[in-house]
C-alpha cells in the first residue's frame, strides 16, 4: 500500500527542461541590490526561535535528520482514493529554525519594497480569507450599483505546489531581489529531495522530487507566492489570489476584454506555467 501510494504521489511531479529557461521581468525598481544576497542573524535570533519550537512537532531521528515523511489530509472527495489524499511533508524541526530566519528576511525586503502584489491575500500579515472576502464584495457592489453585471471566474492552480518548477522559480527569486549566497542555498534546499512513505510501519522506497515546494515547510508558501506574483500583468480585470485559489471579476460592458485576460492568465505564460494545471471550479454571472 505504501508504495502504491508514493507512486501516485510522485506522479504529480513534472521534470522542466534546463534548455532555454525563460527570463522572468524584475520586480525590482532599477533592479536595485535588495540586499538578499547574504542575510545575518545573531544568536539572541535564534534563541528566540528555539524558545518557540512546539514539543510535540517533528521530535523523532527521523525527522531530525531532515528525511521527510508522509502526512495525510483529505481533500474534496474525487473519483478515485489517490486524488483524494494529499501529502505534507514533515521536516526538521532544526530545518525549519533556517527557514524561518530566512523567510523572515525575505518578507521584510518584500513587503518594505513592495515586491508582491497587493492582489494576493495568502500567507501574508495583515491579509486573509477574510480580507479576500471584503475586497471581491467591495468590488461587485461598485460595479452593481453601477449599473454594471459581474463575471467571476474562480480558478484553482492544481497541485500547484507539487508542480512548480524548481529553475524557473530560482529565475522568479532572482528577478525579486534574491541574489548570491542565499539564492543558492535555496536552490540546494530544493534539489536532491527524496520522499518516502510509511503506512502502518511499513515503508516504501525512495524517489525523487523533482519538482515543488515543499507543503508542510516553513519557506514554501513564500516561494509559492513568489513564482505566481506576475499572475497580475496583463490583466485588465480584478483578480484576486489565495495561495492557489484565484478570483477574477469582469463587468460585463468589457466581457470581450475579459476573456482575453482569462486567457491571458492561463494560457500566455506557457515557459512559467505551464507546468501548472490551471481549472475552472466556477463561473457566476
């Protein structure tokens, strides 16, 4: 059964060609030094991150070691039993003190030069579901009071975070500002990755992952957002993204621009996103 199901899970990962990686547009103004090159952190840092660890995460040698292991959690109820559970990854509580030092410099810079856009209310301080929420029912309220009917598309990015591509994501990095050592010891933190799972004490064998980021790590959701920021160019209409999930809005007096902006998301970006299968969950009038 374990190997059964990290078959299936590795299926979901997608091998990118080195040849002919495409050039992402800076998000940097000038393409300034951010200072992301190299980040410091004294001692006190990380003592207080030590003060935090939770005793009931992560405390046996096999998470100590930085294996990872398999976790569960259900989804909306598909066709068939390997659609309908997904994968966490469980990794070093001593691999997540790293990631939170460096996450934490990553979003100062990001958030001090507003480097991701204002459209994404996941995984950010001071946004939510709830803030995602307010802003789609602002929107249609002005343009319903206008006189104007609304179109929204509600598109979900496929196991999105499984399938990103770890070169072009490097290339997403750098045009955000994230340079020298740090950009490679990112890149080392996503490469070479090996999965395996255990169910009821039996263990499959190892593959590799080729692709993603890691769900159930303390970086991935950062770099998650990073690789799908430039969603927004060249999009007239309203979007608005949670994580995976986006919303778009466009009145109907522009329908014919709307949809080329629904195609624009999805389709344009073929070097970038391809790799991701966008779908429909719904379309309301």
């Amino acid at each position: 059964m374990s190997e059964l199901f990290n078959d299936a899970f590795g299926k979901v990962f997608t091998k990118e060609s080195l040849k002919d990686i495409p050039e992402a547009k800076w998000a940097v103004s000038g393409k300034g030094d951010l200072g992301l090159g190299d980040i410091s952190f004294d001692e006190e840092t990380v003592l207080q991150k030590l003060r935090k660890l939770r005793d009931d995460k992560a405390v046996n040698l096999y998470q100590m070691i930085g294996r990872w292991l398999m976790w569960f959690r259900y989804t909306k109820e598909e066709a068939e039993m390997w659609l309908v559970i997904r994968p966490i990854s469980l990794t070093s509580q001593l691999c997540k003190i790293f990631e939170t030092l460096v996450r934490d410099q990553v979003i100062e810079v990001s958030e001090s030069n507003q480097l991701i856009k204002d459209s994404q209310h996941g995984f950010r301080k001071g946004s939510s579901c709830l803030t995602s929420l307010l802003t789609f029912l602002d929107k249609v309220l002005h343009s319903v009071s206008g006189g104007y009917p609304v179109d929204v598309v509600f598109l979900d990015l496929a196991k999105a975070f499984d399938k990103v591509p770890h070169q072009r994501l490097l290339e997403k990095l750098k045009k955000h500002g994230t340079a020298g050592k740090l950009l490679s010891v990112i890149g080392d933190w996503l490469s070479n990755r090996k999965q395996r799972v255990c169910i009821k004490g039996r263990w499959s064998s190892w593959i590799s992952v080729w692709s993603g980021v890691p769900q159930g790590s303390v970086l991935g959701p950062l770099l998650f957002l990073i690789f799908t920021n430039d969603l927004d160019e060249d999009i007239n209409s309203h979007i608005l993204k949670f994580a995976r999930y986006s919303r778009k809005l466009g009145t109907v007096q522009i329908v014919g621009i709307y949809h080329v902006d629904v195609t624009t998301a999805i389709i344009v970006r073929p070097n970038f996103h391809s790799f991701i299968h966008c779908k429909y969950n719904a379309v309301l009038h």
